[in-house]
C-alpha cells in the first residue's frame, strides 16, 4: 500500500488512511470460495471506479485433499487510484483460511502487512496436513505482520443461527464474513454483492450469505482493534466511457461476436472443454440470439473438424483449446491450411508439457504455434497484451482469417484467460467492419484462382449453382483445384500458401516503441508479459534510464520494421515465460544478440523481476 496523505474523516465516523493503491489476496482451500469472494471485491472495486488487475490462481490438483498444500486456491486484486498495469508484486492484505494458504502465500505479504486468518482452522489435524510442525500463531513466525486472527467459522455460526443451514452450508458462508471485513478495511459498499447474491443463490442459502457479509462489516466496525487499520483508495480517472470488468476469456468471446457481426456471418464454435479455455465454451453458449451456435464435440479433433466443416458451408468459424488439445487438432489445422479456409484457433496456453500445470499460466506454444504442424504449413499467429485486448486480438484474428482465407491462431495464456480488468466498452463507430462477399458467379470460376492483392482463393459456399468444386486433403493443381501429384505444381503450391501468410505483413502497422525510441537496451515482450514489462519501463525511465519497450502482437508475420526497431538500442532482452523461444526467432531472424530471460514457474513476471534483470543488463 502507498501512502498519499493523512487520514481523512470518512462518512462512517472512522479516520481512514488515504492509499494509492492497495493489493489483496484471498487463499484457502478450493472449496472455500476463495474465487467468488475475490471476484466480489473485484466488480465491487471496478464499480468504485478503481482502476484494477487481477490474479485468480487456482490450484493444479482439482480434487487435492481438504486442507492441503496442492489444494490451496487464491485470488489476488490490485485496485488504485491510479493506472495499474500487474496485480502486484507483493500483498498489502492476506486472508488465510486455513494453516496450507498461509504457508504458500505468507512469503508474498509485505512486512508489517495485514494478515487476517481463520483461527478456527489452525488445529493439529489443520497443522499436520499443511506439514507444519508448530501453529504460526503461537510460534512467534508471524511478528513481522499485523496479525488478526478471528474465529471466521464460530462468528459465522452466530450470525446465521437463526436460518436453519446445515453445518456444510454454514461452513461454505464463512468466505462472506471475511469479505465483509474487507469491505469495511476500504470503505466498500455491499450493495452490489448484497444484489448478486440475490441473483446467484436462493431461500436460506442467500439469506445466510448476505447475514454472514453483513456480520464481517459489522465485526469490524464494532472491533476496536480494526480502527487503526481502515484505509481509504480514491476512484480513479479513467478515459471518459461506460466501463465494465471483463476476464480474458470474456473479452475474447465478445469479440468473437462482435466479429461475426462486423463481417456479416454466423458465427460457429467447435470446441472440447479444457482449462483453461472452456470458459470461452461457456460464454459463447449465452449468446444464441446473436445467431452464435456452440457445439460440445466428443473431442479435441472433432471439435476442429467441425469448425473446418462449418467454414467450407460458409460460416465464421472457430475452435478452442489449450497446449495438448493443439497437439491434437494439428493434422485437421494441416487439412485446413491445405485446403485454405477461414478458422480462428484460439489457444489459451498452460503449464506443460502433457497436463503440466493444467491451471497455471505459460508462453511455451509459439513453436507450437509457429512450426507444430506437417511439412509447410505457415499461418498467421497473434497474441493479446491484456485481458481486455483480447477482445481487439479476436476481432482481428477474424478479420485476417476472412480476408486471407487461412487459418489464424490466438495465443492468450491462462494468466490473461482469469485476469479481469476495467474495459471501455466501445462504440459501435470502433469496431472495423469487414464485410464478406462469397463468390456466386460461375462465369470463369476455379476453387484455386487468387486475389492477386491476397492471394486469396475464392469462398464458394456449397450449394451454389455452377460452382460445384472438389476439395480435400491431397495436394491440388493451382487454379484448377483437381488433385495432382506433380513435383512443381506441389513446389508451386507450398509457395502460395506461404507467400500468401506473408503477404499478412501489409496489413500489420509498424512497431513503435514506448518509452525511449531509442537508447541503451529494448525490452521486446509478446502477450501478456505486457503489464510487468511496462511497469518496469515506468520505473526505470523514471530513474533516468534510456530504455524502450516494444510489444509484439503479430508474432507471425512480424511487422516488417521490427528488425530496424531493434537496432536503434544497444542490448536487447527478451522476457517470456518459456525457454526463449521468440528470443530465439529473433536470433535467426534478424541476426541480433537478443539476450533471453526466462521462467518457466506457471506464474507471471513481477514487475521487480523485470527491473532487476535491466539493471543486471545494463551494469
């Protein structure tokens, strides 16, 4: 927490210290909310008028035993007055439910921080299964914290005594109660969970939750010893719009809907549920009245095939998926590249290889991505910076796919997929359009002729009079489409497809750097590196370092002034979350020292991490 000024009166009577910005972790158990609470306190914030990022972080084992170190789920907001760019490095406020979360997640709070824990769970059995030897309550390991521990569970059971739960409920409300407490640390209203609560839950289950919510204001409003930790975060100064919070995953989904309206075509998902995508899945099946159809495939290569079919009759097309669940779809992405069709393949990345880290975050896909499938099979590869840009990546990986007849891919990752932020709802005047015409007149026609400007071969929707076609699989004749095995016309081809993905740079707007345009060393990041990198940039810069940052969203092609971009710095490193891959693109594309720095942890780079390594660079 940053301090700005002394504490203001605020309209509860109580002397509240006015912050910058303030950084709260919700840990327990998988079972014990910890994602609806933290979710809670986010839209609660966003409707303040904070700005704000977040962290959900769910544990890797979806079935790890009660109370244990595998089974431990978190959620982390930075809410501010100012502009937030990462979650935070470390925790201002942690509520720990049980003896597990406070053992992974002590090492992240500040010292002198709040620590607010669920005294209730700390019995041996609680202890044995953290594998901790003595109780931090008692042992003296707590003393650099501000140290609050209250009986969530007993106060709990007196605020509902009167509904009639059974004592599962009772337990499963106690996460309200601590969010309550929080809501009174920051002067939040409850309206707004007191409303969701009402829309999410009925009859005793919603009286029992919005009693406990209630309770855990009341308890600290009526606790003396939590007067000295109120705090106060101004809303604050956003670009001038209607703002509402979005995930990811949201973002991605509406703009897969916003993209099939600007383009004039139904829009199709063929998809396999898999973390940590399938929330996409979920999103889309809500917006029938949009025209979307979602179809649940048996699996992973059914799921694609069926996208393939959907765009050879005509409609905009896409699929779904993590790391393994690419691996899966590769020969039928092949059969779409070969056959040149429009599809939108989105993949939002894991921990891996196999099942890894099934709900941790990673960058290891862009090889994947870039060279995964068989023989010559190029395609045009983006990625989103944000949650909210994800939205914008959707649109314009649609657009691309429509206008290039190809497939394209989107490389989000799980950190952005669950990361929520503030995002300006645009105008309909925003959004491009891109209109598509199939072709109707059989005057001339061949399936393989090509926009000279695109290379683009024609869409014939089946059905049409006149433009009956063969396609498939084997390798076909250029313009004719008939099948041919001949070693030039298939030299030929492969050419066409590539010089076609290539001929995508046309369209990619040169890169400009942020910060110094040139100086003594470049940070080139790509996806959702994009936060840490730029709070770094701002702090460095701000410490008189001549240092620029150039993100990357078209990983293939890149933009064609890339290279020259590079070079007007002296060094160049290269953060991602895997071993180096696009440092090593870099290397060989453009034949420059570009210096990696990798982690491969299943968490995203703090903003320390990245200022620590520039400075190391620079010495």
């Amino acid at each position: 927490m940053s301090t700005a000024t002394a504490p203001p009166l605020a309209s509860d009577g109580i002397k509240r210290e006015k912050l910058a910005n303030a950084v709260i972790r919700f840990c327990g158990d998988s079972g014990d909310g910890m994602q609806v609470t933290g979710s809670q306190f986010t839209n609660t914030a966003a409707l303040f008028g904070n700005d704000l990022a977040t962290f959900p972080d769910f544990p890797a084992e979806i079935r790890a035993p009660q109370g244990t170190l595998p089974g431990v789920s978190g959620f982390q907001v930075n809410f501010s007055s100012e502009q937030v760019f990462t979650p935070g490095d470390s925790v201002d406020v942690l509520i720990a439910m049980n003896p597990a979360a406070l053992k992974t997640n002590i090492a992240d709070l500040k010292t002198g921080g709040i620590l607010i824990i669920n005294a209730d769970s700390f019995g041996e059995v609680d202890l044995k299964k953290a594998k901790l030897k003595t109780n931090p309550l008692d042992d003296g390991s707590l003393s650099g914290y501000r140290v609050f521990a209250v009986e969530l569970l007993k106060l709990t059971k007196a605020a509902v005594k009167d509904v009639g739960l059974d004592a599962k409920s009772v337990d499963r409300s106690k996460n309200f109660f601590s969010l309550g407490m929080c809501y009174w640390l920051f002067d939040r209203s409850l309206d707004g969970t007191l409303r969701w609560i009402d829309e999410k839950f009925k009859g005793k289950v919603a009286e029992a939750n919005k009693l406990t919510l209630k309770a855990g204001y009341a308890y600290c409003d009526a606790t003396e010893a939590y007067q000295t930790a109120a705090y106060e975060v101004a809303p604050a100064r956003l670009v001038p719009g209607t703002y509402r919070n979005l995930s990811g995953n949201n973002a991605l989904a509406m703009g897969l809907v916003a993209a099939s309206e600007r383009s004039g075509l139904p829009l199709f998902l063929g998809s396999y549920p898999i973390t940590p995508a399938s929330d996409i899945l979920h999103e889309l099946a809500m917006y029938k009245n949009f025209g979307v159809v979602t179809f649940q495939a048996e699996d992973e290569i059914a799921a694609v095939s069926s996208a393939i079919g959907a765009s050879y009759g005509g409609l905009l097309a896409t699929t779904t998926t993590s790391g393994p669940g690419m691996a899966l779809k590769m020969e039928a992405i092949g059969l779409a590249v070969s056959v040149e069709l429009p599809l939108v393949i989105c993949n939002i990345q894991r921990g891996g290889p196999s099942t890894g880290l099934p709900t941790k975050t990673e960058q290891a896909d862009l090889f994947q991505a870039l060279f995964g499938r068989n023989s010559e099979a190029p395609l045009p590869v983006i990625a989103p910076a944000t949650p909210g840009d994800c939205f914008w990546v959707a649109l314009e990986a649609c657009r691309i796919a429509l206008k290039y007849m190809t497939p394209v891919i989107i490389l989000s990752d799980g950190y952005l997929a669950n990361g929520a932020e503030p995002w300006r709802v645009p105008g309909l005047d925003e959004l491009p359009a891109f209109p598509t015409r199939f072709r109707t007149d059989p005057e001339g026609f061949q399936p393989f002729m090509r926009d000279p400007a695109t290379l683009a071969r024609p869409w014939a929707v089946p059905g049409t009079p006149g433009l009956e076609h063969r396609i498939g699989g084997i390798e076909k004749q250029d313009v004719t489409g008939n099948i041919n095995y001949e070693p030039e016309n298939h030299d030929r081809m492969v050419r066409l497809r590539a010089a076609k993905v290539a001929g995508v740079v046309q369209d990619i707007p040169d890169v400009v750097p942020a910060g110094d345009p040139e100086g003594d060393l470049v940070i080139v990041g790509w996806g959702s590196t994009h936060g840490s990198i730029t709070a770094a940039l701002h702090a460095l810069r701000a410490k008189g370092h001549k240092i620029g940052h150039i993100h990357i969203r078209h990983l293939n092609p890149l933009p064609k002034n890339l290279g020259e971009a590079m070079k007007r710095y002296k060094k160049i490193l290269v953060p991602e979350m895997n071993l180096g891959q696009l440092a090593f693109i870099l290397r060989g594309l453009f034949v420059v020292d570009a210096i990696s720095y990798s982690k491969v942890e299943g968490k995203p780079f703090k903003q320390s991490e990245i200022e620590n390594k520039v400075l190391e660079v620079l010495k």
